[in-house]
C-alpha cells in the first residue's frame, strides 16, 4: 500500500493527449504554515501556493529548483515558494514557503485573493551551476493563484492547463487538528503549431487554457475539464478516497495511466555559510550599522525561522 499523503502522483490520459498530477500536502503543508504566525488570510494564500508548487514543480529534472512568487500592492506583498528536486531516483522532493505582509491593511471582508491587489505572477527555474535562470512573468489575474497559474501557461507556454484544489484545517477521527491540502493539474500536451491568435479572452486581452486548442483536440479538452469539474472537495482531501481511485472515478473513459508517486516534505536549504556570503556583499559601514548593542550581526530565514549569529 501506498501513503498518499504527501505526495505527487503524475498521471496521463492517453485518449485526450493530456497530462496531469494529483497532489497532496498534509504533514508537509502543517510543517510548512507551523513555522509562522500568519492571518488566516495569509495562510490560505500560503496553502494554495505551496500546493500549486507541488503540482507544478513535479516535472522538474533531478537537482533543479522551481520557484513561485506572487507580488502585489496590496497588503499581502510577496508570497514567495520553492520546490527543491529530488537529488536522487526516489528521494523526496523538498518545498519552503513564506509570505509577507502588512497586518495593518489586512481587510477581512475581501477574500484573501483580494489581498494581493494588482501585480505579477512570477515562475523561476534554476537548472543549477553554468546555467542561465529562466524566468517568466504575467499579470495577477483571474479570482484566485491557481487563476494566475493558468494564465502563465497559457500566455507564456502555450498549454492549456487547469486547477482543482481543496485546502484548510480539518480533524480526523480520534486525532488533533492539522493542514490537509489535494489538488488535480490537467495540461495538454504541447503542440507543434498553437491556433491562439493575438487577443485572448483572458482580463486585458490575456490568453486562457480555451484560447489555444482548435477541433478535435478542443473537444477532448472540454470534455476532461467538465469532468473535473464534478470532483468534490473530500475527494481531493482524502484521506479514504487514493488518488488512483479518484482517476478512475473521474477519467475512466480516457484511458488514465499513472507513474511513480513522488514523495515531498517540507525542507529548507538555509545554512551559516549561505547566510555569510550573502552578508559578505555589504560595506564594513553597513555591516556596522547591523550589529546589534551586543557585539554581533544577526539574520534570520524567513521560510524556516532558523537564527544565525556572527562576528561583525
């Protein structure tokens, strides 16, 4: 048997020429929320992120990072994730998240998505040393992350692509309270020649997931989107509904094919050394005016909370 928390299960329909994963982020999302105080607000936008991290960061090739990060000039101003690609074959892949805000403007009648305002939605990947980042950028749009996710791969990358996702706070039978989180990404295999034109009828014009697909390739598209559409929030949750199952549920007349599941926890890479070189960049004048009336300089990580302290 599998334990399907915490983990990422890739997946193909091999009649509608679509791929996909099914996720889910318990322990890893409660390690990941734990290491801070935020908002509930705060902490729905954090969830989804790291959700969609995971979803997203799943095809990226051994050693390489993917980041997320989510700007605006509303009072949530960074919501910053990384996901850390297996080093090895059938290690676990490692996600940090962190955001920052200003609790002062924080309005609780608007949905956390509001919070954000106007701004950008931003994908890096690091392939590693010798390598050159790549980087793509599209406006904050539609009425939720997953919304922006779509976006970006529809305006950057061309594939059509959708979200389904279900987080919060629940209690299981007989155990304490804690983090469960599930998702589904569906993305159409690239193709050689897209049909989008110009325009899209995303906000501003902005390309949407239905802008791109042409005839047949359109309606298999739209038929596994309606299907999607009728998953429930518990079965994306769990935990007594398997990720497999609810393929099959979903999917069945598509022919679904699974891979192996990849394991993910929460991980952070900050170090002592990691920390130092970054203040190494600083002026002997700057430095000074970081130490602290005790004689030291101090600096803390914001995605795990660890404390550094060091000699001036």
């Amino acid at each position: 048997e599998i334990a399907w928390d915490d983990t990422v299960l890739p997946f193909q329909l091999d009649l509608s020429d679509i791929r996909g994963r099914v996720a889910r982020l318990d322990g890893t999302l409660d390690k990941i929320l734990g290491q801070h105080s935020y908002p509930e607000a705060v902490e729905a936008l954090v969830a989804e992120a790291a959700l969609l991290t995971a979803l997203i960061g799943q095809t990226v090739k051994l050693r390489w990072k993917l980041s997320l990060q989510i700007r605006g000039n509303g009072p949530v101003r960074i919501i910053a994730t990384d996901y850390f690609a297996p080093e090895k074959d059938g290690a676990s892949a490692q996600i940090r998240a962190w955001a920052s805000f200003d609790a002062a403007r924080l309005q609780p009648s608007s949905s956390p998505f509001e919070q954000i305002g106007q701004g950008y939605f931003a994908v890096l990947i690091d392939q590693g040393e010798g390598s050159v980042p790549y980087q793509g950028i599209t406006p904050i749009a539609g009425t939720s992350i997953s919304d922006c996710a779509g976006t970006y791969f529809a305006q950057s990358e061309q594939l059509p692509t959708r979200f389904q996702l279900s987080f919060g706070k629940s209690r299981l039978k007989g155990g304490s309270e804690g983090w469960r989180a599930g998702g589904i990404m569906l993305q159409h295999m690239p193709q050689s020649a897209p049909v989008a034109g110009e325009g899209g009828s995303g906000a501003g014009g902005l390309l949407t997931h239905a802008d791109i697909l042409g005839g047949e390739e359109s309606e298999n598209w739209n038929r596994a989107n309606l299907l999607l559409d009728t998953v429930e929030d518990l079965e994306l949750i769990g935990p007594t509904v398997h990720p497999t199952d609810l393929l099959v549920r979903l999917f069945h007349e598509e022919a679904p094919r699974v891979f192996d599941a990849q394991p993910v926890r929460f991980g952070c890479t900050c170090s002592g050394d990691k920390v130092r070189q970054s203040l190494s960049i600083y002026s002997a004048k700057d430095i000074k005016t970081m130490t602290t009336d005790e004689g030291i300089v101090t600096a803390d990580c914001q995605f795990c909370g660890a404390h550094y302290e060091f000699d001036p």
